[in-house]
C-alpha cells in the first residue's frame, strides 16, 4: 500500500494517551464481546420452540431475554465508555501532533518561507493535523473494534457449524483484495485533493489579506480565475475519490448482501429437505442471518473507514513534508562574549538565493563601533539582503562576515540575535496586551521606560495602560504608535547592533518628525544601519554605502558623496528637487 507507512508514523504520539487508548481498547473489547454473546444467547430463545409452550420453556425465555437485556446495556455502557477515553486519547495526539508542527516551523530557516504561502502552512498545521485527529479518534479504533468483531463472530460460528464457518472465510481474502485495490485506485487521487486543499487556503488567506490591493487594481476577476483554477483541480479529484468510494462502499456491500443471504437461504433449504443433513435448527438460522449482515457491514465499514484512513495518508504525507525538512543548522559554538562590540565587516561577500544569480557581488564593508551606517540605492540593489545575512537568515556563498572580530558563523543564532535589534518598515505587533509587545520579559519599569524614550508617552495618556490589548497585527493603533511600539520593543532589548529597514517610509512627515527623534535616541550607544528611500533622514550618518545591482558603487557620508558627483547625488538631487 503505497505511502502507508506515513501513517503510521504518527502512531508513537499515541504514547501521550497510554491510559485513555488502554482503558478505551479494553472497553471497546468488552462491549464488541458483548454484542455478539447476545445475538447468540437471543438465537438459543428460538432453539427451545418446538410448537408447545410450557412453563420451564417460558422460564428459560425471560432468563436468556434477562441476560440478552442485561449484556445489551452493559455494552452500550461500555461503548460509551470507548467513545469517550479515545476521544480523549486522540485529542492529545492531536494537540501533540500540532505541538510539533509549529515547533518544527519555528525552527525552519527563513529560506523555506520564501516559497510557502502562509495559508498552506496554517493549513497543514489545523486541517491536516485534524484528519490526522479523525483517524485516530474513530478510524484507528473502529478498525481494531472491526476486527475483533469478525473474529469473536468466527469464533461463535465455528462453534455453531463449522462448514459454514468456513464459507463465511472466504470473505476475509475478498476483504483484503478489496482494500488493495481501493487504496491503488484512491491514494494519488486523495493526497492531490489534501494538496490542492492546502493550496487553495493558501490562495484565500492571500486574497484576505490583500484584498484592498486587488479592489484598488480591479484584479478581482483574476483572484477569480486563479481561485476557480485551484477550486476546479480539487473538484476533479474530489469527484475521482467519491466515485471510487460510491463504487465499493454502497455497490460492494449491496451485492455482497445478496449472495450471502441467498447463500443462507440454498444452505437451509437443501439441509431440510435432506431430512435436516445438516442439523440446521432456526436458531442457527438466526444466528447465520445476523452474524452474516455484521460480517458485512463490517466490511463495508472497514472499507469506510480505509477512505478515511487513505484521507489521512494524504494529510499526514503533507506533514510529514514540513518535518522532514532540515531546521535552522547552528553550528556556532559561541553562547556568550562579555566584551561584544558592535563593529562589522563583510569581506569579499557573494551571495545567491538561487544557483549562481547572485544578487550581492563582492560586498566589502567595515563599519566602526557605535557608527551610524545608511545603505540606499533602487528596490533590490540588495540593501535588505545585506541585513538579513548578518541577522544569519541567510548565510554567504563567498566571502566572509565579521562581527566584534570573529566570523559570524562561530556565533550561536541565539547569542548573536539577541545582540542585534531591527525595525521593519511594516511594523508589526503581536495579538496580546502592550506590555508583552514591549518587554519580553514583562518588565513594566522598562517598557515605561523605552517608550517615554522614544516619545510615545502620548500613546499611554489615550485612555491605554500597559496592559491596554493589542488587536491582531495592531489594527487598534495607528501606523505611526505601531511604529514607536516596535522602536520602544528595540530600545527595550537594549542590543549592540540596531538595523533599520525604510522605519518611516509608511508614515507621514509629522510622524516622520517623532520617530526621527525617537529614531536618535536609540541610536545612542550603539551600531545602527538605516536602509532609506528617504536620504534627508540620513544626511547625518558616518557612512553611506550606495548599492547597484548587488554592487557597492559608492561609500562616503552624504558631503563626501555630493562632491563625487555620481549615483547618490542624482538620487538625492531627484528627491529634494533641487540642482548643484
């Protein structure tokens, strides 16, 4: 069975639930057991009519209806017991399944996100993680409870009559070939719907999320048709697994009804006109007409509940996708410096995302203690690529990165991220109270503290507190207190290094002016690098490096650079309108 072993692979989660899936197991034992026992006890009431009624006749009635009735409750009280303990046991597996997941994502290196939409990912984390769920809340269990069903009912008819005990053997080898060919037919077409399904989350959240953007350029036909072409691949396969699962589960079963029944019915009729050969009494009868239609809808539900569990090889071979894929490697070996500084040096830096298009070329950089360094140039000169290798999301093709005199390789990702510091240009803020998105440790003094420094007192003096909640994404504060949030968050972690990636290119120039000067005071006592469009925010850098097409073009503070006349002038001149 192709990809079965995935599966199954998820099986050791159930060591989570040890006792819920014992104490399931064993009742789902007990009230199988007790199902068929009375079935069988209910059989022997017919046995003892032979057309007159007498008092021990009617005695041993109520006595066998007694424990028929008696067994009956006690294995529906059983069942509830089975159905609640692996409910249970399965939503450990469940939460440890997800646990997993998302820690494994947390430890994949930023590279696997440059080409995994985020609704896929939130997909495989919720839907796959919950077919994963289902399987072992009612599929895992139900097999097992099938089988000890179809083997306590053997047991009962090889008792019973042996002959026809073996005939009903037959069924089993069907069983299994029936199985074989569903999971061949159905298991590409169940793990291309589980694709397609992720891959269309994934087209929704990006529709939501920029929906203002495909209203403003009127693309809402093509989110349409794009959406239709994704919707319209799971439809195929969708229809493919219902066509194969009305084939075996309705016509299967409905035709392996009627061969057995008349099977029973030739089997009596030829032993009782043969002066009863057989010995068939109509209690037998009763039993083989029962037991046969559990037998198959055992089977039906058996192949039931294989489309479930091939469902669920399509979920858990997506995840297993995710875990297969190597985490962040840290190799350094240094946790701790105590004399860390802040100067940097790129020498002779190469980098690509892919194969050899490189996209920094020959990078040189030195920068001193407690400088301030700008890097500007047009979108994609490669600026941002720069801050992210010395953050170590990425790591060089060539050359080497430096930082405090030692090569940023031989630092732990740990120690040397909690060294450095960055303000995006879309700020985010986590979903929670002010406070956690200030100081990480909940430090109310400091979060006070980094945020009356960079100006954002007034933030407080609105009717907030520190523990004021932060909607999703912030979307209960302006762009412009999101942005001296996320500076007060640098200030706060008190780093070495401070990166600055276009911090005011989505506020207006009145919000310019506070978060310039909160912009300055955090600045104070440390590296900073400011990626700018705007160059009037960086005249009073000590270094500006100008970028080309992956290439340093030009290096100088911003006098030094007017006066060579080049790149950078031209910008700065377009900018501020003006010609020297």
């Amino acid at each position: 069975m192709k990809n079965s072993n995935v599966l199954f692979r998820f099986i050791p989660y159930m060591k989570e639930a040890k006792k819920e899936y014992f104490i399931g197991l064993m009742s789902a034992l007990l009230s199988v057991g007790g199902s068929v026992l009375a079935v069988y006890l209910l059989s022997k009431v017919f046995d003892n009519v032979d057309g007159t009624v007498t008092e021990k006749i009617v005695k041993r009635a109520i006595i066998i209806a007694l424990g028929y009735g008696i067994i009956f409750i006690l294995s529906g009280i059983f069942t509830y017991i089975r159905n609640i303990y692996l409910v249970k046991g399965a939503n450990k597996v469940y939460i440890s399944i997800q646990q997993q997941i998302y820690d494994h994502i947390q430890s994949l290196p930023i590279s696997y996100f440059d080409n995994m939409p985020a609704g896929s990912v939130v997909s495989r984390i919720t839907g796959d993680a919950n077919v994963i769920r289902t399987f072992f809340v009612n599929t895992f269990v139900n097999i097992i409870v099938i089988i000890l069903k179809l083997l306590f009912i053997y047991i009962v008819l090889f008792t019973v009559d042996y002959r026809y005990a073996l005939a009903m053997m037959l069924l089993i080898p069907l069983l299994y070939g029936v199985m074989v060919l569903y999971n061949k037919l159905n298991t590409d077409n169940i793990v291309n719907y589980r694709r397609t399904y992720s891959e269309g989350n994934g087209i929704i959240n990006e529709g939501y999320q920029n929906l203002e953007i495909i209203k403003v350029f009127n693309k809402e036909q093509e989110s349409i048709d794009y959406w239709r072409q994704c919707n319209g691949e799971r439809y195929r396969y969708g229809i493919k697994v219902n066509i194969i699962d009305a084939t075996f589960l309705h016509t299967f079963s409905g035709l392996l009804n009627t061969i057995t029944f008349t099977g029973i019915i030739f089997y009596y009729s030829y032993s009782h006109f043969n002066d009863n050969k057989f010995g068939i009494t109509i209690g037998m009868v009763y039993l083989f007409v029962n037991y046969t239609q559990d037998i198959i809808y055992r089977i039906a539900d058996f192949t039931s509940e294989i489309s479930v569990y091939t469902r669920a090889i399509g979920a858990a071979t997506n995840i297993q996708e995710i875990l297969k894929l190597n985490v962040e490697e840290d190799l350094g070996e240094i946790v701790s410096k105590e004399d860390f500084r802040g100067n940097i040096k790129f020498s002779n830096v190469y980098f690509a995302y892919k194969d050899d298009n490189y996209v920094l070329k020959n990078i040189n950089i030195d920068i001193e203690e407690n400088q301030t360094v700008a890097f500007v140039g047009a979108t994609g000169s490669g600026k941002s690529t720069i801050m992210n290798m010395l953050i170590k999301f990425y790591e060089a093709n060539k050359g080497n990165i430096y930082i405090s005199g030692e090569d940023i390789k031989n630092y732990s990702n740990n120690f040397l991220r909690e060294k450095i510091a960055i303000v995006l240009q879309d700020s985010f803020l986590f979903e929670g109270s002010l406070l956690e998105n200030i100081s990480k440790d909940g430090d109310e003094r400091l979060a006070k503290e980094s945020l009356s420094k960079v100006g954002g007192d007034f933030i407080l003096e609105q009717g907030r507190t520190l523990q004021s909640k932060v909607e999703l994404s912030g979307s209960n504060f302006s762009v412009g207190e999101r942005q001296l949030i996320c500076l007060a968050r640098a200030l706060a972690k008190n780093p070495k290094i401070l990166i600055l990636d276009e911090s005011t290119a989505n506020i207006d120039s009145e919000t310019e002016k506070y978060v310039s000067k909160a912009i300055e005071e955090i600045k104070h006592n440390r590296t900073t690098l400011i990626i700018a469009h705007r160059l009037s925010t960086i005249k009073n850098a000590d270094k500006i490096y100008v970028l080309h097409n992956g290439e340093i073009v030009e290096v100088g503070n911003h006098e030094q650079l007017i006066k060579q006349n080049g790149r950078y002038k031209k910008m700065y001149e377009t900018q501020i309108g003006s010609k020297r």
